[in-house]
C-alpha cells in the first residue's frame, strides 16, 4: 500500500480507493495483456466509467480482474499498449460507429474524440516513414498482407513487421470504405452543390455547413482525417501525393459510390459523373483547408 507521506498522482472523480496487486489484466475478449503489479481503480458497479482515465500514471487500459468485475490500470509499457484497437464484438472493419462502445474511442489532439483505430493506423503511417513514400496511397498492397493488417485490428493487436506502409494505406481507405453508411454520404448533396459555387468564401462556407450538419463522432472523425491529409500533402515534392491527387484515392471511400454503375441509363451516368467531380473538388478543399472545418 502506498505510504500515507507520498505524494499520490490525482484521481478522477469517479474512482474508487487505489490499491495494489499483482493480477492479469484482460480485454473484453479475455486476452490477457499482462500481469503487473499495478496501481488500479475498480468501479463499484463492475462497468467501465463515461471517461477514459489519462492521469500522471499515463493511459489506463480497461478489462475484467478474475471474478468478471471490470478494472482499470496504468500500462507500464505505455507505447506498447496505448493505441490498442480493440473491445468491438466482432471487429472494427464493416461496423457501423453507433455500435462501438466508447473504450473504442480515444480523445486526441483539438479535443477530438475519434475511433482507437483511426488514431492508430494514423500514428504507424506517421512512424513508418508513408509520409514520404512517392504515390503510397496510389499504389495497391499485397492481398495478404492487407487481409492480415485487418485481422490483426480486429484482434485489437499490435501490426508486426511484416506488415508495409502501402499496405497500411490501403487498410485506413478500406476503413472508410467497408462502413455500412458512408461517413460523408448524408451530406454528399451539400457538397456537391457548394463546389459549383463561383465565390472560394461561399464555397468554404456551405461547406462548413455541411460539416456542421454531421453527428459530433463523424464531424471529429473527419477533422482528424483531413488534417492528417493535409499534413501528406503537405510534403508531395516527396510523395507526390497532391491534395488533389488525394482526393481522387478518398473521395469514392468517404461519400460512396453506386455499386452498380450498369444498370444506370446515360444520363443517370453524366449526372453521376458530375456529382463525382464535384465531390472530388470539395474533398480537395477540405484537404487543403481543414482547419477551417474544425
């Protein structure tokens, strides 16, 4: 037990007394994530609190002790763990966002709340050097490998060295692609009509709107991507991916496109492809203006 003279770090509201033991820390699976003596917080109903816990003890990672009750406890390797993707039944991939309990979400940098695995696919492609990788969200990943990235995110495990940076791009395009309802699809009529707009101040305005029209975890979601986008772009003498040229690889994965393009008739075809030009234009302004969206 901690001495009574010692300087203890400060506890959120809801936490109970701390305490100290050896135990195995658990996700929501069952998988084992360690076993530590830890500093813990257990709630006094046996559920997770409203909030992440982010004290001077650095991340907390929340699981179930061994009589099913659920607990807290500082990582004590907190690289390791910190942006651990996991606790959705059945994955993250092809899920909508209201089935995500909030243990999926992290807060980041602005006050965004975003999903565990948007922040964490972000920061490996910032560590492993895709930044200034020439076309990397042009070029196309070996099957297998994407398919195991995906596996592994959707174990809530770390990706292993096998695993390259393009292949890592395809997987966040995938992400947003494999979504049940395409996260800027509601407002696609929006953005489509404000990129036909001769003013850049109009255009930039309903554009606003449109953002501002989406629920609170899909407006965050989209600052986040976009001012990531924005830093990619930010460096085409590199990597040649210019925020137009980013446009055109998220613009199908972020507002949808018909499935079965056939079955259209010639003018639903020119009317189709208007729109995705349109699309396309407002998704490079949003690349290139993100701060203005958030």
């Amino acid at each position: 037990l901690p001495q009574a003279n010692q300087a203890q770090p400060p506890r959120p509201p809801f936490a109970p007394p701390m305490f100290r033991r050896k135990k195995h820390v658990t996700d929501f699976a069952g998988t084992t994530l360690f076993a530590h003596d830890v500093d813990a917080t257990e709630s006094a109903d046996g559920d997770p609190p409203d909030e992440d816990v982010l004290g001077e003890a650095g991340p907390a990672v929340w699981g179930r002790n061994s009589d099913g009750r659920v607990t807290s406890a500082a990582i004590p390797d907190a690289r390791a763990f910190k942006n651990r993707v996991g606790l959705v039944d059945g994955g993250v991939f092809g899920r909508d966002l209201d089935t995500y309990p909030k243990t999926a979400f992290i807060k980041v940098e602005n006050s965004l709340t975003v999903p565990r695995i948007l922040e964490y696919i972000v920061g490996w492609l910032r560590e492993h050097g895709a930044l200034d990788l020439a076309g990397v969200f042009r070029l196309s990943g070996t099957v297998a490998r994407i398919r195991r990235a995906k596996e592994l995110l959707d174990d809530g495990k770390e990706l292993d060295g096998d695993i390259r940076p393009v292949d890592v791009a395809c997987v966040l395009k995938d992400y947003f692609k494999e979504m049940p309802t395409p996260i800027l699809r509601a407002r696609s009529a929006e953005f489509s009509r404000s990129a036909e707009l001769v003013s850049e101040q109009d255009r930039l305005l309903e554009m606003r709107k449109a953002c501002l029209l989406l629920p609170k975890v899909q407006q965050d979601m989209v600052a986040y991507l976009f001012h990531f986008l924005h830093e990619v772009a930010a460096r085409c003498d590199v990597n040649k991916m210019t925020a137009k040229n980013l446009a055109v690889c998220f613009e199908p994965n972020l507002f949808g496109v018909v499935a079965d393009i056939q079955s259209l008739s010639a003018h639903e075809r020119t009317e189709l492809g208007k729109e995705r030009v349109n699309l396309i234009g407002a998704t490079e302004i949003l690349i290139q203006r993100p701060e203005y969206f958030r």
